[in-house]
C-alpha cells in the first residue's frame, strides 16, 4: 500500500480517474509512446545533471533537431540551490509528498520547470501570471513546506520552457495563508473521494507497482 501521496496522483484523480485506477491501483504502465511528455522529461535530467548523456539518448529517439534547442536552453537556465528536492509532511493520517525540481533552503526559493511543445496543446503553451498565482502543484508543495518546516517559501518561480524555440519566460509568485487554505481543502475532498470508491487502501506503492509493470513484459 502507498503511504503518502503526491500531487501528481491526486491531480490524476481529479483529470482521469480510469487512468488512476490503471496505474496506481492496478499497476498499468501507460506504454503509448507521448512525445512532448519524453522530451519534457529529458530536458529535466539534463537541468539536473548537466553531464547527463543526452546526446546519445536524443540519437536513438531521432531527435537530432532538438540538439541545438537543448544547447540554447542550457545557456539560458537558471541552477541555484539543489535539484530534485523531495519533502514530506505529515497531514492528518497520512503523508503529503513533494518534490521540487530546484531548491534552495536558506533562501526559501523554489523552482519548477515546465515544458511545453506546439504538439502538447494550446493549454500549456499559455501560461500567464494568472496561471501560475493559481497552479495548484506550487500550492501543494508550499502546504508541504509549512508542514515540513513551519516556513513559507520567500519566493517561487515558474519558468515556462518552449521545446519548440528553446525560450524560456519566468513567472514569480508566492504562496500565504489563503493559499494554503485553498489546497487543503482540494486535498480534503479528493481524498474522501478516493476513499469513499474504496482504493484508498489498495493503491499500490512505487515498488509495487514497478513489480507488477515487470511481471508483465513479455519474456
């Protein structure tokens, strides 16, 4: 059984709760091959590991084109504090899990990067303040923060990354008390949801589900 939750699974919940309950109850590995989800994913490790061997990685998925793109963003992405920063927190009777994808704890600055291609739809290729003053995910990880250590965050930046021209905007935001609020209650209410389906006790963990995913791949 999963111990805590993240809110990438709880976000799921509420958008597609079919895939929710293939892949954190019953283990489904979504194996359709999403392009702008593959290169978002890259550009994240090679942010994180700048020795990341990507060149290599971008040759067996024929993605040549997107070398120098990734070259120009490397010249242009911001790195303080650490990457992949993961805390939990107690909420109530469970745990709260976030990770931030660079963290710097003196300070109290968070950053999150979020790609974006054409192909991936006009709804990310759209941010603006106001999407990034209500982007539930940076809520949740300030609830994480306060719990975790009584403190809010000084400031949260959002940068905005095209995929498709290698420019990067960033969005400064914060998070209070009202916030906070806010996304305790969507945690709230989620979770009840989940429970009163009866999954909450049968979601599987990422060891679990990583076992089944292999029990399945054809011999």
């Amino acid at each position: 059984m999963k111990k805590y939750l993240s809110f990438s699974e709880l976000n799921l919940w509420y958008r597609d709760r079919k895939r929710y309950v293939d892949y954190y109850i019953n283990g489904i590995e979504d194996t359709t091959f999403n392009r702008p989800l593959v290169l978002g994913k890259l550009i994240h490790k090679i942010f994180e590991e700048p020795r990341y061997p990507w060149l290599k990685e971008l040759k067996e998925m024929g993605e040549w084109k997107m070398v120098p793109i990734i070259h120009k963003l490397l010249k242009k992405v911001k790195r303080e504090g650490l990457a992949e920063q993961t805390i939990f927190a107690e909420f109530e009777d469970f745990k709260i899990m976030a990770i931030m994808d660079r963290y710097d704890k003196k300070n109290r600055f968070y950053r999150e990067y979020k790609t974006y291609t054409p192909e991936a739809g006009e709804e990310w290729s759209r941010w603006t303040q106001w999407k990034v003053d209500h982007h539930k995910q940076l809520s949740f990880t300030a609830l994480v923060l306060k719990l975790n250590s009584y403190t809010y965050f000084k400031e949260i930046v959002l940068d905005a990354i095209d995929l498709a021209k290698g420019n990067i905007k960033s969005y400064k935001t914060t998070r209070g008390p009202a916030d906070l609020v806010e996304i305790t209650e969507w945690i709230r209410k989620g979770v009840n949801e989940i429970k009163v389906a009866g999954l909450w006790d049968k979601r599987l963990s990422r060891e679990e589900r990583g076992r089944l995913y292999n029990l399945k791949l054809p011999l």
